[in-house]
C-alpha cells in the first residue's frame, strides 16, 4: 500500500514540470507514502504484521527522505525489535515466526543472488538454504544433509536468525 501511494504521489507531482524541476517530488512522495502507511496501519487494527511492515516501509521512506541506502536485514531486525517492544507476548505466536522467518528468508535470498553477500555474510547462504528446504522441500544441498524437509526444523532455523 505504501509503495503504489508513493509511486502514484510521484506520478502526480511528475504532471507538473515546474515541480519535477525544481523541488525533490520523490522526498514529497515519500512523506505522502509514510502518512497513508501509517494511516492503514490505525485502520487495520495494528496487527503485528501490519505493524512490521509498517516500521518497514517506513524505514524505507525515511532512508529516501535522508538520501541513504537501506540495508534490508537491518531493516528487519528494526522491525523485529520495535514490533516485540509493542506485542511481547507474540514472540511465541507461530504467525509472528513465520512472518519474519518469511521477510528473512526473501531478503537474504535476495541478497546473496544478488552478489552483495549482505550482513551476514555466509550465513545468507545458509539462511537461503534452510528456506529452500521450507518451501520447496529440496534437502540434498543442505549442510549435513541430515534434514528431512520438516518445516519445524527449518522455520526455527529461520526465526532464530531473527532473534
């Protein structure tokens, strides 16, 4: 929700040159994104995934606000933490652990097909390996090869690399 109105802010304001030209319509956009996100979020009920992807998000549009990159997994440990600080109760909640084993799992793939290798290093490898036994229940590249595609076994993995 955050991404298409900052997308559709920034096409908005692109309509009118003298705009685009002159001021920083991304930076407008990116305000405009995290006052919609947060607004979804008091509507929606504050679940816990709504909360993360709402510190998420506006991680994002902060970073582009103070012209920085975004490191994608400490994004999502800011989350973790700021989302625990608010439902510390959930950290044992299944929803919460496969919502965040999810985000870590696509995020390091991401980084490590991507080259960069990202914070942690070889162990994004691993954590894409592990996710790999998840989701398409593959074992035989696993370390050990000792894994029997549990999904347990895996998520917990997943969600201690959270932790």
């Amino acid at each position: 929700m955050g991404g298409f109105l900052f997308f559709t802010l920034r096409f908005l304001l692109a309509l009118f040159p003298i705009l685009a030209i002159n001021f920083p319509i991304w930076k407008w956009a990116a305000n405009g994104a995290i006052l919609g996100a947060f607004g979804y979020l008091m509507i929606s009920g504050g679940s816990f995934a709504t909360l993360r992807s709402f510190v998420m998000i506006a991680i994002f549009f902060l970073s582009i606000l103070a012209d920085q990159q975004v490191i994608a997994l400490s994004n999502v440990a800011l989350a973790a933490l700021a989302t625990l600080l608010v439902f510390p109760e959930n950290v044992v909640d299944p929803g919460f652990q496969m919502s965040f084993a999810a985000v870590v799992g696509l995020v390091a793939s991401y980084e490590v097909l991507a080259g960069r290798g990202g914070a942690l290093g070889a162990g994004a490898a691993e954590l894409a390996l592990a996710d790999h036994c998840v989701f398409r229940g593959d074992c035989r590249f696993y370390a050990g090869s000792q894994c029997d595609c549990g999904a347990n076994r895996n998520l917990s993995f997943s969600t201690g690399a959270i932790l």
